[in-house]
C-alpha cells in the first residue's frame, strides 16, 4: 500500500490518501451529515495540508459527499431516506448490466479471496473491523466492474459503492451485522462466474432490493432516525 506522502510540517500532501482519510470520517459519521467542512478543520482535524485539502473539498463537492451552502459555508451532505432510495434504485439498474458485461473477464480466485477476508472479520466486533468489511466489500464489487470495460460506468459504480457505504454503515451500526453474508456473496461469485447473462442481472437484482428492505426495516424501527437526516 502506498504511504501518505508528508511534508516538513508533518501534514499529509498525497491527495488519494486524504481522500481516503475523509471518506472514512464521512462513512462512519465522525464527520456527521450537516457538519461545516473548510481547509482549516481538515488540516486541524485530521492533520492534511491545506493545499490537499482545498482539492479535495472540491473533489468530494463534485461527488456529492460535500455540499456548498453558501459561499463560505461548505457541509457534509445530508444522508436522508430519499438518498438511500435513490442509491438503490441506481444501483440496481446499473450494477447487474455491468456484472454481466464483466462476467467473461471476472479473476475467480481474487474474488473469493476478498470474500474470504469479509468472512474472516465476522461477526462484527467494532467499527474498525466494520469499515473494514465495507471497504473490502467496495473493493471486491469494484473488482469485478472493472473488468466491464466501460470506464465511465466504473466511475460511476464507485460513487455509488461510495454512497453504499454510508448506508451500510447506519445497518451495521443497528444491528452488529453486514446486510448480507459471505455465503450470499459466494454464491453471487459463483453466478456471474458461470456467465448466464439474465441469471447475473436477476440475482443482482434480487439480492440488492433484499439488502434495501432489510436496511429500511432496520432505520424504520429505531426511533434514532425519526428525523429527515439520518445521523447516529
């Protein structure tokens, strides 16, 4: 893994790495939805160089992870019901065309590797082995979009695994579990494996709007979120 590259003043100057960084806080909410952002808190807070940081409040902007109030005032974005909806439904347009497209070109072994070490950080025992799981969860489904081929389509698949975490984060947090089990992911390995184009596009299908049901029964049921965003 590449090192963070650091400066004379001991501040983080390797883009990547504090995107890295603050995505991480935006997941697990130690940057909670509504918070101001601005160069000076992401230098003070979690020790990145101004000059990164003003590239990467733009960057996140562009993504939709941050959103500019008003000229001075910068925010993480709101995390709502819609939102989740929304990511869902786009995932699930999008993410069972592009398993498909990469079903032919897929590395099998990879695959089960990166399922194998969800498996191993189960049952969950923190919220550093939480965002463990979802950031290998991210990686194994980024793993197989980028053997589609399409570009464009990966950028956009990982916005929305991005986003995904952020939900996923909010049923981990309520229930101690993943919304789905390694089991359940071997399988999915297996059907995009055998490459039955409508088989991958159905099971995708399916198991994503299984995850959304689980994780709104999860946010309905406690009274936490009884407010239009969704913070712990």
């Amino acid at each position: 893994m590449k090192q963070p590259e650091i400066k004379e003043d001991n501040r983080i100057n390797d883009l990547e790495a504090a995107s890295t960084i603050i995505m991480d806080a935006i997941v697990t909410q130690a940057l909670a939805p509504g918070q101001k952002v601005s160069e000076n808190i992401l230098s003070d807070s979690f020790g990145i160089s101004r000059t990164i940081s003003r590239n990467l409040i733009e960057r996140l902007i562009a993504k939709h992870f941050l959103t500019t109030v008003s000229q001075r005032v910068t925010q993480v974005s709101a995390l709502t019901l819609l939102d989740i909806k929304q990511n869902f439904i786009l995932r699930k347009t999008l993410l069972p065309e592009i398993f498909s497209l990469a079903s032919t070109n897929i590395d099998h072994e990879h695959l089960m590797t990166l399922n194998g070490r969800i498996d191993t950080h189960l049952p969950i025992t923190g919220d550093s082995t939480a965002l463990d799981i979802l950031k290998t969860n991210k990686e194994l489904n980024i793993a197989i979009c980028e053997r589609s081929s399409y570009p464009l389509m990966l950028d956009w698949a990982e916005q929305l695994e991005d986003m995904a975490m952020r939900i996923y984060w909010l049923y981990i947090k309520t229930t101690s579990h993943f919304p789905y089990s390694s089991e359940q992911q071997a399988t999915i390995i297996e059907i995009v494996r055998n490459g039955d184009a409508a088989a991958i596009r159905r099971a995708i299908h399916d198991m994503l709007s299984q995850t959304e049901d689980r994780i709104l029964n999860a946010i309905f049921s406690h009274e936490r979120f009884y407010t239009q965003n969704l913070t712990l």
